[in-house]
C-alpha cells in the first residue's frame, strides 16, 4: 500500500464514533443519581396528594437509593469481568 492511502476500516460497515466509550459512562453517571432523584419526586409529589408527608418522601427515596445501588452492583459485574481465573 502507498504511504499516503487509506486503510481500509477493520470491521465493515461498523461507524466508529470518538465518544462513544464515554457515551457509555456518562449514561452510567447520569442514572444512578436520576434514580434516587425521581425517586424522591414522586415520593414528594405523592406526600402532596394524600397529605402524608413526609412518609412517602422517606419510603421512596430508600427505594430509589436500593435501585441505584443495585444498578451500580449490576454494572460493576458487568465492567468488572472475572478477575480471579486461575
């Protein structure tokens, strides 16, 4: 090949976006805190219906932090692999 032509892409018709790997994280980064956020609205807004505040404010807003908890356990198991083959 000359030094100055294109090399052809490795994977065909694969679009390589440069930020893509960091889509990926910032969507990571962004739901864990949305969970416990929504969480709390509703918690909030529910409180404001019923006139029971601030139970359903509390009891949501545990909810939502287990959630994003339990998402976060989710994508370290995922991003983590298994680190202890033999």
């Amino acid at each position: 090949m000359r030094p100055g032509a294109k090399q052809p892409d490795k994977k065909p018709g694969k679009i390589h976006l440069p930020f893509a790997g960091i889509a990926k994280y910032l969507a990571i980064g962004l739901e864990i805190p949305s969970t416990i956020i929504g969480a709390l609205v509703v918690g909030y807004v529910v409180d404001l219906q019923f006139g029971t505040s601030p139970w359903f404010t509390v009891a949501a807003s545990v909810l939502g932090f287990v959630g994003a908890v339990y998402r976060l356990t989710q994508y370290l198991k995922y991003f983590g692999g298994n680190d202890n083959e033999s």
